[in-house]
C-alpha cells in the first residue's frame, strides 16, 4: 500500500513514493539484521535512527485532518493515529535495548 504510506511523507519532503520504499527496505534489512550476534548491534542503531528519522511523518499523520487509515472508521483512525506516537519512544527504547555490545548470557 505504498500510495497510503506516501501521504504520510510531509508535503516538504521530495519524491515521497521513493522514501516509502527506501523506509520500508530499511526495516526489512534492520530488522532482519538484530536477529543475527554479528550485526544486531549496528542494525539496531540503524532502526533507532530509521525510527527518528520517520517520526515527523507519524505527527503530520496525527495531525492533518485529510489522513484517515483505510479500512476503519475516522474516530479509530484518529486514536490509531495518536497512539503512534508514545509507540515510538516504546520502539526506541525496544531497539536501545539491543545496542548493549555484551554477549547475553548462555548464547
């Protein structure tokens, strides 16, 4: 549903079809990537700064009245909308928790 997500691009950024997909890459490849001993570490600094980077988007999405997610009502759409956003700092801290360089204990 890329045509869904680049209406969450801010209206200053450029070629917000190409930024839905770059993001979207990037969490495929982050995430995958906090999986695996060897790369969990830079794949997590990565999502902290994917989730950063992409959190103006959850605001101008929370606040612009046109945006509705599709498939449920206005009124769901819009405590959808705004509960996004404490989810990110849950996010961050999620992916903090991965950034610790010591070996968890038994693996």
């Amino acid at each position: 549903m890329p045509g869904a997500y680049e209406q969450a691009v801010p209206p200053q950024l450029p070629w917000p079809r190409a930024l839905v997909y770059l993001s979207g890459v990037a969490e495929v490849v982050l995430g995958a990537g906090v999986l695996f001993e060897r790369t969990r570490r830079q794949s997590a600094w990565g999502l902290i700064a994917l989730l950063v980077a992409v959190f103006p988007a959850n605001v101008y999405m929370a606040v612009d009245a046109g945006f509705e997610l599709p498939g449920v009502s206005r009124a769901l759409s819009d405590a959808a909308l705004w509960a996004r956003l404490p989810m990110q700092a849950v996010l961050v801290a999620w992916a903090w928790w991965y950034t610790d360089a010591t070996p968890e204990s038994g693996s």
